[in-house]
C-alpha cells in the first residue's frame, strides 16, 4: 500500500480517533496543505505581510512541509519521537506521503501502537507554538516544544486505552513503554529488565535493606544515562527502624545526590524503586502513618521540584541496587 497525491488512503489514516476531533481536523488539512502558513497566505493574496519566513527556524519561507516536516526545529522532534524505537526517517516531499510513510513504519506493526498518535501530536503542538510565536511573541523553547509533543502522545493514548497498565508519567518518558501494553497480552514484559533511560533524563535505582531484627540496615543507589553508563552510586548504613524505613531513606537520599549534583542539573531523573509501599506513600495513592510523614514529604518535595518521574518497579530489574543495599550493612 502506497499514497497517490490524489488521497485515498489518508483518509483512513487521520480519522481514526486517536486525537481530540479538532487535531483531526487539523491534520486533514495539513495533509491538504489548506493551513494558513505565511507563504501560503502571499500566494494567495490574503495578506500583506513582509516576513514570510519561518517562525521556528526563521531561515525559510514558511510553507506547511517546510513548518511542520522540513524545518530543522521540527524534525529535531520527529526524530526525537522515532528514537524511542530506534527508527531512522527520511523526509518524503509533501505532507501527505510524509505522513503515510510514518504510519507505514510502525515498528510493532499493530493498529493500535502508540506510534499512531505521534503525528497528530506532533503537527498539533508545532502548530501551537508557530501560533505563540507569532501572535503572542511567544518564544521558541526546544526542550518544552518536545516534552509538551510527549505529553500529548501519552494522554491521547491514555484517553483512547484507558485499561492499559502504564501510567502517563512511564509514557511520556518513554514511549515506547505504550507498545504491547494496551492489548493488555503482553504485561510488563518490557521491564522485566532494566532499560536505559531516554536522552535527556537519567535513571536512579535505589533500595534498602534491614537486618531481619532491625537493629542496622543500608541503603544503595546509582544513577545512570542513556548509555546505560554509572555516573554516581551509593551505598550507606542506616541506624534501627522497619524494613519500609531503609526504602525511604534510599529513596531521599537518592534525590538529595540527584537534586545537590551540578552535573545532573540539565536532565530529567526517572526514580525507580521495587518497594510499592513507598511509592504508594510518596506518590500520594494510599495514606502514609504520621510516623514517616516527614521523610515521605521531603522526598515529595524534590520530585516536585525537579518535576521527577516517579515508578515502581518489578524487583528483578533493581537487583544491582538490593546489593548496594546490603553492602550499605555493613
Ligand atoms: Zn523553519
């Protein structure tokens, strides 16, 4: 199946209720290339305008396949999106067989990936931004056009599967995590061993461990990149207290080594911990006894701060940690 630019297919493509109607819309007409870009309006006398060039970029004329595909700006986010799998694109000439190419390349093959909600998300939130710069002299801010692109993908996705096993949050830092979980067939079965982090964020592990009569315990960390490469790790002993404590403690410490490193500032941190009580305390989703509410809203307070990505996750991929941990003993 291929495109012809006398349509066809697309048509299947973009009405599929996977964007709110509007972006639909929207991407009909991109497709059409009936949006109301400066070149366009020129060409076809509808406005005066000096400055026909790219709002983004402000090197080019402003064409839709220029605005939303060609532009350097943009397809730094398109790329951006496809490397969560891995994928390599080239840029075809005109929106339409642009777009089908991307749906041809799902890497899952199936209808349903999340894969197909990243074109609406991506030509919507352009779109958006062009707009604030144009018209409310917004500014261009890279790094915020792509996290509110994956923010988008990951509560259209949601809103569509709303029974899928994965929280917005794990989505918007990856993906790809979308993939095989809104069948609901195939259960964390991408994590049952531990994945690098996307560029951009770091990965911390964290756990603790208390000596079955609570007299001692230790706790233990490490921060990761997108290489999967150590930049930091910890491994301490910890005064009496329940096993739920040694867990908090990690966790806080983990965030204070995150939140005080200088080097850390410019990324996002993923914060994994297999301890489901703790993150069920600190995430808010169940009451936390008054005993711990110091340590659990301090921990809250970091995250927020540094706007975290907080998970729980299965015990098998925090291995490395649990023995940090345990040598934190001593
Ligand atoms: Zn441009």
């Amino acid at each position: 199946m291929f495109i012809t630019s006398s349509g066809g297919d697309w048509k299947t493509l973009v009405w599929r209720g996977l964007a709110p109607p509007k972006v639909e819309v929207f991407t009909w007409l991109v497709i059409r290339q009936r949006i109301p870009v400066r070149a366009e309006l020129l060409n076809r006398s509808l406005s005066t305008i000096n400055n026909i060039l790219c709002p983004l970029c402000g090197l080019v004329p402003e064409s839709v396949s220029h605005l939303l595909f060609n532009c350097s700006v943009a397809w730094v986010v398109w790329m951006h999106c496809a490397a969560f799998w891995g994928v390599n694109f080239v840029v075809p000439r005109d929106p339409g067989s642009f777009l089908f190419s991307w749906h041809e390349a799902s890497v899952s093959g199936s209808a349903d990936s999340i894969w197909h909600f990243i074109a609406f998300a991506i030509i919507w939130t352009i779109w958006l931004f062009r707009n604030d710069i144009i018209f409310a002299d917004g500014r261009l801010d890279s790094a915020q056009l792509s996290f509110l692109v994956r923010t988008r993908i990951a509560l259209w996705f949601k809103a569509k599967f709303p029974d899928s096993l994965c929280f917005v949050d794990d989505l918007i830092a990856d993906l790809s995590v979308g993939d095989g979980l809104s069948a609901s067939k195939r259960r964390f079965s991408k994590q049952q061993v531990w994945e690098a982090p996307p560029i951009g964020f770091l990965k911390l592990n964290v756990d603790g461990a208390m000596v079955s009569n609570g007299s001692k315990g230790g706790i233990g960390g490490i921060v990761r990149n997108n290489l999967g490469v150590c930049l930091d790790t910890f491994s301490l002993p910890i005064g009496p207290g329940p096993p739920i404590m040694a867990e908090l403690e990690a966790i806080f410490h983990g965030l204070s080594v995150f939140s005080s490193n200088h080097r850390f500032k410019k990324f996002r941190l993923i914060l994994e911990t297999d301890c489901s009580v703790a993150f069920e305390w600190i995430s808010n989703s169940t009451p936390c006894p008054t005993a711990f509410e110091p340590l659990v809203r301090r921990c809250r307070d970091i995250i927020a701060s540094f706007s975290v990505v907080f998970r729980h996750v299965p015990r098998e991929i925090n291995l490395v940690t649990d023995s940090l941990a345990k040598e934190g003993i001593g």
